[in-house]
C-alpha cells in the first residue's frame, strides 16, 4: 500500500530524510516513532502529498507521488498537528464541503454517523472559530475517515486531546483497523501506540534505524526496543 525507496528531503543545505526506504503492506497499522526533529512530520507530509522529496521514489496506493498527487489525495485520511479546518463553517458544513469534495455516498447518513463517532452532535450547527482545540481536533478526525479511505496518516493525533477525547480517537483507530484500512501514526505515546499499533519503525537521524512486528516485541517491551534503536 505505501512504498518508499531512497526517499531523500533537503531544507536547504540541511538534509531531513537520508536514503529512507519503507513498506507497508494493506491493513497494517504501523507506529512511526522517533525523536523530535527526526524527521517525522516531514515524512507524513510527503507522504500525503504535501510536501515533494528531493529524490527517490514514492508510491501510495499504487501512485507515484508527486506525479499523481490527485489520486493520492483521493485514498487518503490525513490528521496533523493543524486542524485545517474551515473556522467561518460549522462542523456539519465543514463536514458536508468534504464529502462533497470526495463524492461521499449518503452523505446526510455518513454526516450523522460521523458526529456520533466524534461525539459532536449537539455542536453540529456550531462555527469551527468557537471549538476548543480539542473540539477542533474531534472534527478533524471525523474529516479523515469521512469518506473511508483505504490510507490513514495520524500525525501525532493525540495533540491537544482530553481523555474521553483520546479514548474516542482509540475507538476510531481500532475500528478503522479491523476494517483492513492501512494506518501510519507517528506518537511520542509509547504505551498509547504499543496497544494499537502491528509494527513499529524508528525514525532516527533520516532513516528507519529499527523495525520490529508487534509479536516479535522483546520480553523489556517497546520502551527497550526504541531506546536501544536510538543508541
């Protein structure tokens, strides 16, 4: 479903992203770990056709990135830092604008079911401006699994959420991968990413240093694992 081959990033003289190769394979739901200023961020955004590399070859979804962004865009959820909403539309027309946009089916149906899902029914008439952070963020990953995309890209989700929030965003996640959709989160939660996640990679220094299956954990657990690929 994503395959990445010697996928080199440069700001500048500065270089981000080193040779950095990835697979993922339909329905897996990797944890993309690593330290801040590893390169993360950058990584999702070029995965979601936000931001081009330098070089190498990119695919999603069997399209290469950047020539086919479009086709890209259309198969893909994507959850940043950044809500990107519309702050001026309440969140049933933000919702209604994003449906339209990927031709949603029932759209009426998939936009209740969506509000239930996030737990912002009674907020539904609200403008965006008027949502709290986390509100913002609810509404944000109802965007992204509004029209049931076969690729989810959670870029530190958990961000600015409360606890019944992150409990919801759980559901969501578990659901979503039950279906056999492919998800990529980055997280610095560790115990959060260890109960949800089917593989584990760590980004260091501008490539996977490590990589391990959820089975294939050690005794010490995830916490060993990233620190010693960190080493």
């Amino acid at each position: 479903m994503i395959e990445v081959h010697h996928l080199v990033k440069r700001f500048g003289p500065k270089m981000v992203l080193r040779g950095l190769d990835f697979r993922v394979v339909p329905g897996e739901f990797i944890a993309l770990l690593g330290p801040n200023g590893s390169g993360k961020t950058t990584f999702i955004r070029i995965l979601a056709s936000l931001s081009r590399p330098s070089m190498g070859d990119v695919q999603v979804a069997g399209f290469h990135l950047p020539e086919q962004a479009a086709a890209v865009r259309s198969r893909l959820g994507v959850v940043s830092h950044q809500p990107l909403l519309y702050g001026d539309l309440t969140a049933e027309e933000n919702l209604r604008f994003y449906g339209r946009m990927y031709s949603v089916p029932h759209l009426d149906e998939r936009i209740n079911r969506i509000l239930e899902l996030v737990g912002l029914v009674v907020r539904r008439r609200d403008l965006v401006r008027t949502f709290s952070r986390g509100m913002q963020q609810r509404l944000a990953i109802g965007r992204a699994v509004l029209h049931d995309p076969v690729v989810l890209l959670f870029d530190e989700p958990y961000t600015g959420l409360d606890q019944e929030a992150s409990d919801m965003l759980d559901q969501v996640l578990r659901q979503v991968a039950s279906r056999g959709r492919t998800v990529v989160m980055t997280s610095h939660d560790l115990v959060r990413a260890s109960e949800l996640a089917s593989r584990f990679d760590v980004l260091s220094h501008g490539t996977i240093s490590a990589s391990i299956p959820a089975e294939d954990l050690p005794p010490d657990g995830l916490l060993a694992f990233y620190r010693r690929a960190l080493q």
